[in-house]
C-alpha cells in the first residue's frame, strides 16, 4: 500500500506511506496503523521521502495549490516481496513487478 502526493513541487512528486507484506487476510488497517503503533502482523513499513519508516502526514506548502494524493493497494501472488524498512518506495514497486494480481487506487486532493 502507498500514498503517493502527485504534486509535490519536487519534480518527481512525494512518498508519504509504503508499506509492504500486508498479509491476504486482512480487510482494514486500524487507526495509527503506521510507525509501529498497530500495523498488521508482518507488515513492513519502508522509509519514505521524510527519510524515515512509517506514515508522513499530508499537507502541502503554505501558499501551494491543494495537492492530489494517490493512495494504491496491491494484491500479490506472494507473501513477502523481500523489502525491509530502508527499502525505497521506487525499489519496494519494483520488488512487486511480476507478482501484482490487482490494483486500486484511490486520489484524494488536500489543501490548506
């Protein structure tokens, strides 16, 4: 599962949440699920553009233009897609290459 912010004024946009190994049984993440509070058993959370594992609150720049957020969830043919909490966002997607059997996303616009 990933946030992505689509806008974000750094030519390349901005991950907010990745995570990954989110086991096949589970139908809903609770509330502060992210940085260690109550993710799912054997989920992984990998470092995001905060530089850091875990969820990284959206709010774009005072003065910016509301910004579009891209929350995705995959469904895998695997289990573990082998990532670790330093894995990047771009190499965690790369890591489910071949694996993916369905997607959602879902774009949620945000703005001061």
């Amino acid at each position: 599962m990933t946030v992505y912010d689509l806008d974000a004024p750094t030519g390349s946009g901005w991950w907010h949440w990745a995570v990954s190994n989110i086991p096949a049984d589970v139908r809903s993440l609770k509330l502060n699920a992210s940085a260690g509070k109550s993710p799912p058993a054997g989920a992984v959370e990998s470092v995001t553009d905060f530089g850091t594992p875990g969820y990284g609150g959206v709010c774009p720049s005072p003065g910016d233009k509301a910004h579009r957020y891209i929350v995705t969830i995959h469904a895998l043919e695997t289990a573990d897609i082998g990532v670790t909490p330093q894995t990047l966002p771009a190499m965690a997607g790369f890591s489910r290459c071949g694996t993916v059997l369905g997607s959602a996303s879902l774009t949620v616009t945000y703005g001061r």
